[in-house]
C-alpha cells in the first residue's frame, strides 16, 4: 500500500506542482541502494527504510518520487557517477562486432535517460532561460538599450558585403570558388558513405594540429560527428580563401573581413551546441540535462552582472581578492592626485640600488598584472632583487575625468611621480618600466624629455609597446575613421568608455582560447570555472577617459603620428630619434596585442642603444614568467635591424625567464648601492599597498 501511495502522489498534478515554488536546483536520479531486496514486508521497517532517505531527497531536490521507484533491472540502466566516455578499442564492444565498429566508430555506453529527472530538469531548465531573457531585456525597459544594432555587427555586415561584390564582379573567381567547395563537399560525401558502408576512408580535411575544439575521439570515430566536423572545417577555409583572395579589394577591408569571418565560424562551430557535440550530448543524457540547468542559472547569473550585458565567466571570482591574496607585496601609498595613487614597496634587503625604478602601467587594465600572487609577482620579486621599486595605479576614471588627455597623463602623471620621486629618495635619476600602453605613454613622455632637455629618466625598458603601428595587429581592425568617430559618440554620453567594450575586444582577438571555451564549459557543460588568478584580473577591467582614449586611438592607431615626428605634446613636437638613453625592448613571439613584428620595427626609432628581447608566449605570459617558475625561453641577439625573421634566425635561445637578464642589463647602467630606503621617507603615507585606486569597480 505504501508504494502505491506514493506512486500516485508523483502522478497528482498538485504534488506535481509544489516542487516549482522550490529553490531551482537540477535533480539527477536516485540510485537504490545496490544491495539485495528484502523480502516483501510491507510493514517491516527493514523493508522501508531505504524509501524514507529517498523520500526525504526528494522533497529537497523538488523531485518526483516516482525515480526511487525503479524496479532493480532498471537500476542497471542509469548512468554511472563517471560516465563511460571511452572510445574505439577502449570502449568494450558488443559481442557481434557490427559495421560501425569496423568503420572505426566509437561505442559509448549511452544510458536512456530518467525521463521523469528529464522533465523536471527540462521545467528548471525553462525557468531558468526566463531569468535571462529578463535580465537581457532589462536595459530595454530602463531606457538604456541602443536604438540600433551594434556598430560591429553594421560593420561587419557592410566589409563581407565589399568582399561580395567585388567577387561578384570576377565570374571567373566565382565560378572557380563555387566548383571548389562543391569538389570537396562530393568527396566528403563520398569518404562518408565508404565508412557507413564499413570501409575505410581518409578524411578529406583535418583539424589544425592547435584547434583543441574537437579532441574528443568521437568526432573522428563516429562518421556523423565526422562528417559535420569536416563539414564545418571545408566551409571555413574555403571562405577564408575567398577572402584573402578576392581581387580589388583594399587591405584594411580585407583585414577585417578576415577578422570578422574569425568571430563568425569560431561562433558557428559545431562544438558550440548540444546537439552537434558528441561530449555534450553524452553529457545532457547521462546527467539528464542537469548540466543545462546549472549552465543557464550561471548565464543568467552573469547576465545580471553585466547588467543586461553577458560579462563572460573565464575564472571563479570568489576565490581571489585584491590585497588579500593577490597584490600582496608589502608598501605605502605615498602620493595621490585625482589621476593616479604612487606606491612605494618596503625593502627586502639592507641595501639597495641607488637608482629608483618606476613602473607605468597600461590604465586599460589595472597595475597588480606585475604583483598577481607571491609567486608570480615580478614587483616582489623586484624589491628582493634590491631595487626601490614605484609604481604608478592609476584611477579607475569616470565622467570626472572625462576631459583628462594623453598630455594630463603624462604630465599629471609619470612627471609628476618623477617629482615625488625625487622628493622622497634625493634622487634626479630613475630607470622606468612601461608596460603596453603604458610604455607608449612613457616612449611619448621620455621624447617630450629629450625635447625641453629633462634628464631624469637614465634608461627605460619597455614591456610588450609599440610606438609604431604599422604592423599593430587586429586591433587595427577597430581603429579606423567610422568606427573610431562611433567609439567618440558613445563617450561623449558618458565622458568615458566601458572598461567592457575594451575586455570584449581583446577576447575578439582569441576567440577560440578566450570566448568559446568558456561558453561551451560553463554554460553548457554547467561546470565553474577553475579559479585562474591572469583572467581574474582580466574581468578586473577599467574605463577609459573620452579625450585620452580619443586622442591614443587616432594619434597612434588611425594616422601612427609618433613614430612619423608628427605628434604634438604640450606644444613639443616629438621626435624619438633624441631619445638617446638606453632602451630594454621587450617582445612577446605569440602576442597578439603588441606583435613581436610591431614592437621589433619600432626599435628603430630611438636614438640610443637598444637592447631587444623576444620572450616566448604571449602579450601576458611572456613578461609575467617567475624566475621561482619559468614556463618559456626568451632569445637575445643583435641590433633590431632587418627582418624580424631573420633577427630570430641567428638569435640565441635561453631557457627559462628573461627577468634575471634583464636585471644584470639593469646593474650595469647604475651598479651604485645606498641603505635601504623606507616607504615614502619622512612623509605620512596615505593608505598601505595596493592602495585605494586598484579597489575601484567598473
């Protein structure tokens, strides 16, 4: 009788009902207790007490008892707690081998799916997506939505349709493109049928041995999943080829047709939905789409951060804090304006070298990229080399420094630390670091220098800058006279540009690494993302002033006025063949920010001696590479003259991190020690490091 009761009860669509109003959380089938059965006793409680715990999960979890009451062969059926994702001679095959094993194919032990699990699941599932379509259509109804569609989709739209017309007007290359793609997809079609018929078939295209997407072995030994990966993987290149080889189309456009086409197939990747996806699908059976549920609450989570915007979920969050484990290294704020804090770090050693060291950061991002954990930070590991170590931390602007320019931030800003500087230790002479825009500001800045005749700065190194944009790489895609005037309409309203709008483009440059991955893991998958110290402080982003940002955008980017003598500054004309001080160069050979390419030509600019150094990985790793754990080589060689190919050709490789070179490069421009100087002298210091600024959300 008790059983009986409770099958009913799972079949009222009153109790049916209840579980709605429950916290949302996905149910995965109970699985009975692998024991054997009593024997029947309806009263006993030996026989009822594996249903009581059961029945108590259920009310928790707003699941219908009707699981628990699976019979024991059905038990058999449901998925394992690690799901079987074995492939090809891994998995254990069927007794009567059939043609899809001999074809190669992969036989998973698919379980059927608890449909009752299924339903409830499907039901959180859709109460979910409703929380996120009201949170992306909140900005709508608070007025705050634009009137028109993006200006990258306009775009983008309007450089394919140039691409289009200009193939339209070649019959010959259309025609030649057409028969292309047609060949191939005949031979896909072809290979595909030889391996359901059981026979073997080389595969028409194949990954690039980099492209991650689709290691999952099914996608090479089930034919479907194959014939769609290849599928996918013909209709992008043959696009990309029609792209680069349109003819009368000017280079810009192509680049951004290139890069435009980039976003569009990495977004149409079969491995970015769940029913084209062998690992998801898998996935959303054996769990009964509980992964969905988990992935749409985290979308709707992350929605409602970016406050109707998806703000991209790349670490987890609540295991980092800025001053509790991540900018740690010990020091004083000891001067603030309305544009930047100047922190001093307390000394490690007894001694330290006579010439400070300040470091300009990039004020697109925050400065503790240099201080991520002990570990990792290079500030730390700075100061226990002996240096007397600044750094400038930037504020993170908003309408108040809406008219703050390039010339403020030098001015107001590495002139003025120069002056604090000086003030605090008695010394006239410092070595500077710029890091990406950063170091565009100082090159700018040490240029203005040579010109009035300020000797402050003793030499400079430069991490990952350009101060010539020619080779500027895919941002230049951003940066041409429509959208930039479209970039200054949207500041005007606000006297500012979203720290996201910056975050979002930089991804755009990887989508395959820093966009989609992400999607598909958390947000079909429904797993957290592992706690990643880099992309935490990449989400930490900061907005940019409307009159700097415009004035870096069409002064570098647009007409690359700094390298060609023509930028003005304060009423300086620039020139940087008078910089004649030392110059470290540091490249990244895999950035895609500043190019090792771009950075290499403008090298040449400077007057004085340069020392280049390419570092390996990318814009990020390669300058943050802990000498405690070193992940990349770097190369060193002669002047930076020539091509950038051959200059690596006959460069010498080193194993582990530059940052011990670099030190040694240091001592020999100022080998003078002094006592070890306290944070900010005889001043009272403001705040302790990381200071305030660095706290400031976007």
């Amino acid at each position: 009788m008790a059983r009986t009761k409770t099958k009913k009860a799972a079949k009222s669509p009153k109790n049916a009902e209840k579980p709605a109003k429950q916290p949302v959380q996905p149910v995965v089938s109970v699985k009975k207790p692998a024991a054997k059965p009593a024997p029947e006793k309806p009263k006993s409680k030996a026989a009822q007490a594996p249903v009581a715990p059961v029945k108590a999960a259920a009310k928790r979890t707003a699941k219908p008892v009707m699981a628990t009451e699976s019979p024991a062969p059905k038990a058999k059926s449901k998925p394992k707690t690690k799901p079987d994702t074995r492939s090809g001679a891994q998995a254990e095959k069927p007794k009567a081998e059939n043609q899809q094993d001999k074809a190669g194919q992969a036989t998973h032990d698919h379980a059927m799916p608890d449909l009752e699990a299924l339903t409830t699941n499907t039901a959180m599932l859709m109460e979910e997506m409703g929380r996120a379509t009201a949170a992306s259509m909140k900005p709508i109804e608070e007025g705050r939505a634009p009137s028109q569609p993006p200006e990258e989709i306009s775009d983008m739209a309007k450089t394919f349709g140039l691409v289009v017309e200009q193939l339209v007007n070649d019959p010959q290359r259309l025609v030649l493109a057409q028969t292309s793609l047609t060949r191939d997809f005949m031979n896909l079609w072809a290979g595909t049928v030889k391996r359901m018929n059981g026979e073997d078939s080389a595969p028409s295209i194949i990954p690039d041995p980099t492209d991650r997407r689709f290691k999952d072995p099914e996608w090479s030994s089930n034919p479907v999943f194959d014939f769609i990966k290849q599928a996918y993987l013909i209709t992008t290149r043959w696009a990309e080829d029609v792209v680069a080889h349109t003819e009368g189309v000017d280079d810009h456009t192509r680049h951004k047709a290139e890069f435009y086409l980039r976003q569009v197939a990495s977004a149409l990747a079969p491995t970015n939905f769940v029913a084209t996806n062998p690992e998801l699908i898998r996935e959303t059976m054996n769990s009964n789409g509980e992964n969905l549920v988990r992935g749409m609450k985290m979308l709707a989570e992350d929605i409602e951060a970016g406050k109707g915007t998806l703000k991209l979920r790349q670490s987890d969050s609540s295991k980092f804090q800025v001053g509790v484990n991540l900018a740690t290294t010990p020091g004083k704020v000891v001067f603030r304006n309305d544009l930047f804090e100047l922190i001093q770090y307390t000394p490690t050693t007894e001694t330290v070298y006579k010439r400070p060291l300040l470091i300009v950061p990039p004020w697109i991002n925050k400065f503790y990229i240099l201080d991520l954990t002990p570990e990792k930070s290079f500030i730390s590991w700075a100061v226990s080399q002996g240096l007397t170590v600044f750094v400038i931390s930037w504020v993170n602007p908003d309408e108040r420094q809406a008219k703050k320019s390039f010339t403020d931030y030098m001015q107001e800003g590495v002139l003025t630390a120069l002056d604090q500087i000086e003030e605090i230790c008695g010394e006239k002479e410092v070595t500077a670091i710029g890091y990406c825009v950063g170091g565009t500001l100082l090159s700018v800045t040490l240029a203005y220098m040579a010109a009035v005749g300020d000797k402050r700065i003793a030499s400079a190194t430069l991490f990952t800058t350009q101060v010539d944009f020619t080779y500027a790489g895919d941002l230049k895609v951003f940066a041409d006279e429509e959208q930039i005037r479209s970039i200054e309409d949207k500041m005007v309203e606000r006297g500012y540009l979203e720290g996201s709008s910056m975050a979002s483009a930089f991804n755009m440059l990887r989508p395959n690494d820093l966009i989609w991955p992400y999607v598909v893991n958390v947000y079909l998958k429904g797993q957290n993302p592992f706690p990643f110290d880099l992309l935490f402080w990449n989400s930490d982003s900061t907005r940019m002033p409307a009159a700097n940002h415009s004035f870096y955008l069409r002064s570098c980017y647009l007409e690359n006025r700094l390298s060609k003598g023509e930028m003005v500054i304060a009423g300086e004309t620039l020139d940087l063949g008078k910089v004649k001080i030392p110059i470290f160069n540091l490249a990244a050979r895999e950035d895609h920010i500043a190019p090792a390419k771009s950075v290499f030509l403008g090298s040449r600019f400077f007057g004085g001696p340069v020392e280049y150094v390419l570092a390996g990985s990318g814009h990020i790793a390669g300058v943050v590479n802990p000498a405690s754990r070193p992940k990349y080589q770097y190369w060193t060689g002669g002047k930076p003259v020539g091509s950038l190919d051959k200059w690596i050709a006959e460069a010498k490789e080193h194993p582990g991190t530059w940052w011990p070179y670099w030190m040694q490069w240091i001592v020999k421009q100022a080998p003078a020690k002094v006592k070890a100087r306290k944070p900010g002298g005889r001043r009272k210091s403001l705040a302790d490091a990381p200071g305030t600024y660095v706290m400031m959300k976007s």
